[in-house]
C-alpha cells in the first residue's frame, strides 16, 4: 500500500495521456513480486492502480472516454516473458 501510494500521482498521468511505466528491479526473493502482485486480499501495486485509474475513469465517463492498455512482462535469466498470458509453463498468478 505504500509504495502505491507514494507511485499513485504518476500512475495518475495516464488519464492525461502519459505512458507510464512501473518497473521492479532486484535481487531474487527481495520482494519485487509480493509489492506488484501481491494477493488477493491484499492487492498488491498493480492491483492498485487498475482499480484507481478505472474508478476514475467511471467518475468521469460523462465527460471524457478513455482507452487504457496493459502489459505485465518479467525479464528473466535475459528471457522476456509475457505475465498476462494463461498458456503452458508461464501460468503464474491466481487469475489464470
């Protein structure tokens, strides 16, 4: 919730047309997965965000309509692996 909350301004510039971009870097096991993902009853940065940036967007759908696209990739031993994807060996997360 933290780290969300110190991101959210900037998380906040795609309702201005901004890409932005949130990338964890570290060590194996220093927590990078657990702050991004998280669980499912504690939602972890990305969770977040989407759930912000769609309740905004809600708020304001009388005025302003808006296209918001995601990626979640992983870069891993320099192999790029897409994390949205539900297929084979990289079914990872819990909404699989």
């Amino acid at each position: 919730e933290e780290v969300f909350l110190d991101t959210r301004p900037l998380i906040r510039t795609v309702l201005d047309g901004f890409n932005v971009c949130i990338f964890a870097y570290g060590q194996t096991g220093s927590g990078k997965t657990y702050t991004m993902v998280s669980s499912k009853e504690d939602w972890g940065v990305n969770y977040r965000a989407l759930h912000d940036l769609f309740h905004i967007a809600q708020n304001r759908k009388g005025s302003m309509t808006y296209e918001i696209g995601v990626q979640m990739v992983e870069i891993y031993n320099e192999q790029v692996r897409d994390l949205l994807t539900c297929h084979g060996s990289q079914k990872r997360y819990p909404f699989c």
